[in-house]
C-alpha cells in the first residue's frame, strides 16, 4: 500500500506526504472515537490510497501551475471514480 501510495507522490510532487498524512489523522480519529483496532487499520489503509486514481491523471496536469482548462480539471475530478 505505501508502494502504491508512493507512485501518486512521484506524479504528483506538490502533494507529497499528503496521504501518508491523511492516513495517520484519519486512524488517530478513529482511535480517539474508540473504533476497533480492525476498523482503524483499514482507515489506515484506505487514508493511505484514497488518491490512487492521479494515477490516471496526466503528470503534466498534476504539476501545472496556473489555472487549468475544463478538459484537465476533467481529469482530476475523474480521479476519485477512477480509485473507486
């Protein structure tokens, strides 16, 4: 999961640590609600892939600055689906 985790980084540098971050607030959440260990491993887990689908987002969309066109903002709110 942290391979997978880290291919998103590598297209996506200006986002780098974001799901590593994600995953460790998501289960400390879950462990201060008192979720069962098993719960909080699997947020762990998905914190740490719930952005796989950039993987179908071109990189030079991922690393444009400025403002983006309809066709590439397309593309990155096609990423969750794409995860999914």
């Amino acid at each position: 999961m942290i391979a997978l985790s880290r291919i998103v980084e590598t297209r996506d540098p200006y986002t780098a640590g974001h799901q590593l971050r994600v995953s460790q607030l998501a289960a400390a959440i879950g462990e201060e609600i008192d979720l069962p260990k098993e719960k909080v491993d699997g947020i762990r887990v998905i914190g740490l892939l719930h952005d796989i689908g950039k993987i179908i987002v071109p990189p030079e969309i991922l690393c444009k600055p400025g403002k983006l066109t309809a066709y590439e903002l397309y593309f990155i709110r096609e990423h969750s689906r794409a995860g999914f």
